[in-house]
C-alpha cells in the first residue's frame, strides 16, 4: 500500500500533473503500473481517511488548542514509530515544520499504514504528504520537501 501512496504522490502530486478524480479511471491505471486492486483500495482509503482528518467532526484534536504538554506514545504507536522516528517529530515540532494537530495526523495516518516494516524515511514522506494536504501549510511543506530532499552536511544533534 505505501508503494502505490508513493507512487501516487511522485507522479501526481508533486509533480503537479493533472490529478485523476476518477476512482475508476485511478485504479485502472495504477493496475496497469503493476499494483494489485486489494492494495490500491487500501491507498485510496487511506488518501480519503487523509482528507477526512481536517473535518473536526471526525477528528476532534483538529480544534484543540496546542499545549505545552508532552505527547506520550502509545505501544502500539512504539512499536511502529522506532525510537528516531519519534525524535524525528519532536525536532519537526522545535522547528515550526509540524504543529500539534499535523503531529497528531501525521501519527494518525502512519498507524493506518498496512505495513510490516516502517523506516524514518517512510516516516519523512508521510509528513511531507499530511503537510501538502493540509491547507495554509505551505512554508512548513516547503521546509519539510528541503530537509527530504536535502543531505545534510556533519552531525545532526
């Protein structure tokens, strides 16, 4: 499922070609590149489950006021989000890049992820897809793609 989300954000989204709207029309040609039908109504949901997080309705966190709180992971949570992957976020939130409701998404969406293995990397591409879902996050969308795309240079503290 995480390949064809890849796949999609690769060749659609940030490569701003025209997006598909057509479920039908989508899947056809995502079996044509080679994904199984199953896994492709997997990624569709779970794009749509995306969209639905900014309704406050569904998502009540959406309108809760930040904090000065500290975010506790749950085990199922831990055993998802590996010990950097969590450090990862915590150093997007000093930097401004996530606020409380993005983390919140973020770690929603990454714990409907259907996947045995999760890596920091995957972790960095989900973000960067909450952040370009998510309307009037666009400077921390652009600071997030520079620190993907980037290597850095020395030790990161």
């Amino acid at each position: 499922m995480f390949d064809i989300l890849m796949y999609l954000f690769e060749n659609y989204i940030h490569s701003d070609m025209e997006v598909v709207v057509n479920h039908d029309e989508l899947t056809d040609e995502l079996t044509r590149a080679g994904f199984h039908r199953q896994e492709i109504h997997k990624a569709l949901a779970w794009l749509e489950r995306l969209a639905d997080l900014q309704d406050s309705h569904a998502s009540p966190y959406v309108n809760k006021s930040e904090s000065k709180s500290t975010r506790v992971f749950t085990a199922d949570e831990v055993a998802r989000l590996d010990c950097a992957s969590r450090g990862f976020l915590m150093y997007l939130e000093s930097l401004g890049v996530l606020d409380f409701t993005t983390r919140e998404m973020v770690i929603d969406r990454v714990m409907e992820l259907d996947t045995q293995q999760f890596t920091l990397d995957d972790l960095k591409w989900v973000v960067l897809m909450v952040l370009f879902n998510v309307p009037g996050h666009e400077d921390a969308y652009d600071q997030m793609e520079g620190l993907l795309f980037e290597e850095p240079e020395g030790l990161l503290h």
